[in-house]
C-alpha cells in the first residue's frame, strides 16, 4: 500500500477493516511525521496532521492521539472531515471496547501504575481491573475478554501476557517466556483464538524488537518475523 515516503509505522486498521491510518516521515532526516489514511483499494492518501498514539473508536470515524511532539493532551479527529478537537487534558485513552462502553486508560502520572479502565464516552466510574502494575490492555473483538502484558515475578527483567475477562474476573497467564522484555502491542486475532504481540528480545547486550504469536491457550508460542525491527502492529479486521 505504501511506497513513496520513507517511513510507514504504527499503522491501525479501522474497524470495518477497510482503511488504515499510520505515521508517515516524509524523508530522510525529517523528524516531524505526519498521519495518513490509507484506504484498500484506492491510492488517495489523505493527510491529518502529526500526531502519535493512535486509537480508533469503533465508531469508525474518529481516531484518538496525541498531537507530536507534545503528549500531555488527547485529541480527537473525524477521519473522513478532518475536523479535530481536544479531547482532554487530564487522560489519555489507550483502547475501547468494541461495544463502546468502556475504555482503558493511561494516567498522566507517571507514579501511578494501576491499570485503569472508566466508562465511555463520559470517562465516569474509574476502576482497577488486573494486578498492580500491569499495562498495555487490548480488548478481544467480541469484547468478552482483556489481554495485558504484566511482570509477574519482580526477580525477572522482562513481563509476560495474561488474559482476564472484561471484568477483571478469571486471570490465566499465556507466556512463561524469557528473556522477554517489554512486551507490548498485543491485539487479539479476528476469531480470538490467537494473539500477535511485539517484544524486544536480548541478543548479547543489545534489546531487539520481535513480532511473536501464541494461541490464547498458551500453545505453539513462536517468533512471525526473523527482522529485528519490527514497529508496532495491529491485525486486520
């Protein structure tokens, strides 16, 4: 879908799977990047701004981020107008619900490791759902579920995936695997039975990106791709 710019990442599918937005770097040496929409089938780009930490509403019409280089407020654009607003000052939204009633979200303070979820859209009713410290959670597609990378043992460097269900009930442990470090980026496959993650790997001295897949189970854990610069990623709808 891409060929001309220099850099294509963190690209996001919508949810009727038919569009992704991504950052784009426009060149070598540039640093300032920009979102695009890129849709199946058609070679129109169309351009949103910068901004970094993408999250599709399923509504399929609005995306969530942060605008670049700042990050200490959440915005909110029509991807089809490109009409954009602040969408708050105090959280930032890191994923909702299929069904649109819930989200997670991230705290500006960086003291404060729970991991959070509130109502949405009104951001009301604030809870902890998983253990203390845990992060990164990313809904199944029929929303029953909730995978989230966590470090279950404090002796260890890196952190392992877990699934609970939506209301933090039934907490079971997916990988025992080391040396992992910071897993992160974990979407769940269309039909649920798989989850696609990114996690950097120790070679020697030096931390390497990996894109890795395991059934939710815990079975047939493998490494996808052999590249060792792997950038966030998302599986289609």
């Amino acid at each position: 879908m891409t060929s001309n710019d220099y850099w294509h990442f963190e690209g996001r599918w919508s949810p009727d799977g038919e569009k992704i937005v991504c950052r784009t770097q426009p060149g070598p040496g540039l640093d300032i990047d920009k979102m695009v929409v890129l849709t199946l089938g058609d070679t129109t780009r169309k351009y949103l701004g910068s901004g970094k930490k993408i999250v599709w509403d399923p509504d399929g019409v609005h995306i969530f981020y942060i605008l670049y280089p700042l990050g200490m407020s959440q915005f909110v654009v029509d991807v089809n107008t490109g009409v954009r607003r602040v969408f708050s000052h105090s959280v930032l939204i890191n994923a909702i619900s299929p069904d649109r009633t819930a989200a997670h979200i991230l705290s500006l303070d960086s003291l404060d490791q729970r991991m959070k979820f509130v109502d949405y859209p009104s951001l009301t009713n604030e809870r902890e759902l998983g253990p203390p410290g845990a992060g990164g959670a990313s809904w199944s597609q029929n929303g029953e579920e909730i995978a989230f990378g966590y470090r279950a043992d404090s002796t260890k460097v890196g952190n392992d995936i877990f699934v609970m269900k939506k209301d933090g009930t039934n907490i079971r442990r997916i990988t025992y695997q080391q040396p992992l470090v910071s897993i992160g980026d974990i979407h769940w496959s269309p039909y649920g039975s798989k989850l696609v993650f990114v996690a950097n790997r120790l070679s020697g001295e030096t931390p390497r990106s990996y894109l890795y897949m395991v059934n939710v189970d815990g079975t047939d854990f493998h490494r996808v791709l052999d590249d060792p610069t792997v950038y966030p990623c998302d599986w289609s709808k």
